[in-house]
C-alpha cells in the first residue's frame, strides 16, 4: 500500500513559479504527475523512475516543468515554472509503474489545486 499526500498549490500570475510537494510512504515505485481541469479528462503531465533518472512530459510542460524525487525523504517535486492560465487545475500525485497512462498508477493523492490568473 502506498499513500500519498500532496502539497504546494495555489493561485499565482502568469509567469509565476509553483513547486508542488508528494510525500510518499510505503515501497518505492515510479511516480506521476497528473493534472484535471473543470470538464476535462485528467491527463498526463510528467513521470520519474523509481531511482529517479528516467523522466518523461507531456509536450506542452516540456522545458517549463521538472519532475524530480528526493528518496531519502520519499518525496516527489513538481517543479513549475512560467506558469501560464491553462496550467489551472488540480494536480494530482500518483504512485506506480512508470509511464503516461492513468491505469499505470493504482495510488492517487487528493489532489492540490493550482490556479493562475492572466
């Protein structure tokens, strides 16, 4: 069983930084970033290897986020930066194999919402 807390969100400006925080426990697995928008489907936004040194995002966070992991304190970091209006919704941490889909991931956070006004 892994449980996952998340934190970090908020409502920030265009162009602003938001770190976002997971804190894990139990057994170490691949984790993932997702994030869910009022009337969209939640969708794929970065993942890391269990060991940390396999990334992977969705085109349209590449070179504005960065997925990393601290294991000594089993703790996963969205780092998100030049924000924009369209990155508003709620993020969710997931827990589990490695990959873009949502069915990799049996374990999900709460969710923390991230809101950025223009």
């Amino acid at each position: 069983q892994v449980q996952l807390v998340e934190s970090g969100g908020g409502l920030v400006q265009a162009g602003d930084s938001l770190r976002l925080s997971c804190a894990a426990s139990g057994r170490r697995t691949a984790m993932g970033w997702f994030r869910q928008a009022p009337g969209n489907e939640r969708e794929f936004v970065a993942t890391i290897s269990s060991g940390g040194g396999v990334t992977a995002y969705t085109d349209s966070v590449k070179g504005r986020f960065t997925i990393s992991r601290d294991n000594a304190k089993n703790t996963v970091y969205l780092q998100m930066n030049s924000l924009k209006p369209e990155d508003t919704a709620i993020y969710y941490c997931a827990a589990g194999a490695y990959g873009m889909i949502k069915s990799n991931y049996p374990y999900w956070g709460q969710g923390t919402q991230v809101t950025v006004s223009s």
